[in-house]
C-alpha cells in the first residue's frame, strides 16, 4: 500500500512538472484538428465537383491554376476515368485525419519531452539529500506561466515545423503525397518541402539546443530551479527577432545561418554585443564580461545566465549565493571563488584586475595579504596599485567579508611570489 502511495504521489508530481506543456498541448490540437476538418471538406468538394461533372474535362498546361490544386484534380479525374472516384472521396476524412493525428503524437512528443526529462528527475531520481519535498514542489509551481509560454511556443512552433506551408497547404500536400501521384517516398512532407521559412529554421535550432541544456541539467541532478525558464524564453525571443530580421536579406544558406544562430544563440549575441560596443564606443570592448572569470566555461556562463547575472559586476553583488548553489548544482564548488573575484575586480577595475589577476585573483586573497611588505611592494612595483588600505576599506564596506569567506584559496589563482 504505502508502494502505491508513494508512486501515486510522484506521478502527480511529474503531471503537475508536465502541466503547462498539457495546457498549452489542449489549446493548440484541437485548433489543429479543426483546421484539418476544414481542409477535408474542401478537399470533398472539389471531388464531388468533378465527379458531378458529366463530360470529360481536359487540364490545360496553361491554365492558371495553384500547383497542389492542379495535382489534386488531376488524380481525381484519374479516379473518375478508373471508375472509383466515389470510393475516393469518401475515405478523404480519414486520410486527413490520420495525417492530423500522426503529426499532433509529434507535437505532443516532442513539447513534453524538455519537461518530461526534467520532470522524471524531480519526482522519481531526486538524490540530492538538500532537496525536499517542498523544494521539489516549489519547482512545479515556480514559474508556472513562463513554462506555459515556453511551452506553448513549442507547440506552435513543432505546429509550423510540420506545416511549413500553412497548415492548409501542407496538409494538401501530404494528402497529395499519400495517394503516390508524384511521389513514392514515405518521408514526412514537412522534411521534403524545400520552403523551410527562417523563423523554423532557427526554431527548430533553438530546441535542439534546448533539449541539450536540459539533458546537461539531467546529467548534474539540476533539476530544482525554475528561472531557467525565462532564460530560454529570452532566449527564444532573441533568435525570433534575428530571424525577422535576416527575412528581409537575401542571403544563401540563410536557413542554416538561422539554424546555427538558434543552437548557439549566447555565441551570436556575444559577437552582436562585441560589434555594438565597437560600433558606439570607437572599437572598445564590452567591460565586466563573465568570460574573464578564472575557470569558467560556456556552459557555466549559461548557468549563471539562468539566475539573471549578466557580467561581472552583477555577480559581485548578487545577494542570494546560498540559493544559487543549492539551484545550480554543477556550478556550486566554483561559485565563491568566481564571486570572490568579481569582487576584486569590481573595487580596482577592469584594466587592473586583468593584469594583477596572475598575482591575486579574489578579494579574500588580497585582504588576507595587502598588510605584507613584499605584497604591497609587488602591488606598487609591477602593477602601479597605490592604494592598498583604501582597496581594503571598499572591500570590507562594500561586500561585508567574514572570515569564512577570507579562507577560500582558489585553486591556481596565485602565482609564487618573490
């Protein structure tokens, strides 16, 4: 019995992890399979048009008329001519329908599976002893409405994926596919259409991504924070705006410079920012960036991303460390030592924090050592700092240091001093 409980309440966990994938999933299918109603009917009509039509009508070449319009009549005459015209028209209802079906089990799939790989973990392989129960049920309603609208651009824009020509014009395309009149493949119309708009391109490179970051948070049982959600919804508004943009440009290969701007959007905007900051301040560079931190990768500047730290000097003053160790578990052994040196680096500035940084790298390490002759003398000698005691005072004032913190040592942050 308690087994039953205890599994009962960690599927509704999961369904409550997967719920605005749900929500947004019940508004978008339906909308879906209405359309494809609409386009069935149509589809009946223009057979029964030819089908009560008593003499035989010869297609022109000529004639102006839509490319799948003209595929569609041709194969219904070709039915007519075959004597099985009615028998046709009256399976077209499901032929549409089961395309309708067999795309909405792939927008389905494909919208619940970021929140099922991160759901599973929250309520079936949680291991870390920090995390309670309330903690994994604060990850469910934290941040509910960003994960619907997260969810919901999925939905819509798998929706788009799988109809790049409107949901009308490739769903008569894949019907027209489906009865063989040009085609034998059994490859989804949506992969064969040479028409793949910027925006799914990047979309699709977008997601990819996505599902990537999420299978990284998975690996480190980082599953518990809810603001990654915002990040990856800027994230996505980034790549969409781009790819409004690079519509009005013609360019070759635009689908797949869309699609690698949407799989490494932080390395488009970095090389956007760079360009900017150039463009407005005369080829200077962007001040305080978090790549400057000691031992820090991309991905760790994407976790720190995720709790809305941006540069350097943000991270200096970030006021809830203890939470973002706890949220952000792959990053937790580096964070004191990264917030240690933003720190230094934010009292004496960017120019002489880069170059002292071999020296001294964190604000603990200077404080521990500015009162020693040969420090000071170093300081003065090689790096032109002349003002240690005053460093000192902005130091203690500022950031508040307690001896627990002045005893982190980085690892290699120092070299041997004469």
């Amino acid at each position: 019995m308690k087994y039953i409980w205890n599994f009962t309440k960690k599927s509704l966990i999961l369904l409550g992890y997967c719920s605005p994938a749900i929500v947004a999933l019940a508004i978008t299918v339906p909308a879906y399979h209405k359309r494809t109603v609409n386009i069935a009917q149509e589809i009946q009509k223009h057979g029964e048009a030819i089908r009560d039509q008593d003499e035989f009508i010869i297609i022109d070449a000529e004639t102006e008329i839509p490319p799948k319009e003209k595929m569609l009549k041709e194969y219904f005459l070709r039915s007519k001519q075959s004597g099985n015209l009615q028998e046709k028209i009256d399976v077209i209802g499901g032929k549409i329908h089961s395309i309708w079906l067999r795309y909405s089990i792939f927008i389905c799939i494909m919208t619940l599976l970021p929140f099922a790989l991160l759901g599973i973990k929250v309520a079936f392989r949680y291991n870390r002893k920090d995390i309670t129960l309330k903690d994994r049920i604060a990850s469910i309603r934290g941040s509910w409405w960003m994960k619907f609208a997260l969810a919901f651009a999925m939905t819509t824009g798998w929706l788009y994926t799988v109809n790049p020509e409107g949901r009308g014009g490739s769903t008569l395309a894949e019907y027209i596919n489906t009865q063989d009149i040009f085609t034998n493949t059994t490859l989804p119309g949506f992969i064969l259409s040479p028409n793949i708009p910027l925006v799914v391109a990047g979309f699709v490179g977008w997601y990819l991504n996505l599902v990537s970051y999420f299978i990284s948070k998975l690996y480190y049982d980082d599953v518990y924070g809810t603001r990654v959600y915002r990040f990856l919804v800027g994230k996505l508004l980034f790549v969409y705006g781009i790819s409004l943009v690079l519509s009005s440009v013609e360019m070759e290969q635009g689908n797949m410079a869309m699609f690698l701007v949407g799989y490494f959007p932080l390395t488009a905007l970095s090389i956007l920012k760079e360009y900017g900051m150039k463009a407005m301040q005369g080829g200077s560079q962007e001040k305080g960036s978090l790549v400057e931190l000691p031992t820090i990768s991309r991905s760790q500047i994407l976790r720190l991303h995720e709790e809305g730290i941006e540069n350097i000097t943000t991270l200096a003053a970030y006021p809830r460390i203890a939470e973002l160790k706890k949220y952000q578990y792959a990053i937790a052994p580096m964070v004191d030592i990264w917030v240690d040196s933003a720190r230094l680096y934010t009292i004496i500035g960017q120019e002489k924090a880069l170059k002292v940084k071999e020296f001294c790298s964190t604000a603990s390490e200077f404080l521990r050592n500015y009162k020693l002759p040969k420090f000071r003398k170093t300081l003065l000698d090689e790096y032109q700092i002349k003002n240690p005691d005053e460093i000192n005072r902005l130091l203690r004032e500022t950031f508040h240091y307690d001896e627990e913190l002045m005893s982190i040592k980085p690892e290699g942050s120092s070299k041997k001093r004469k």
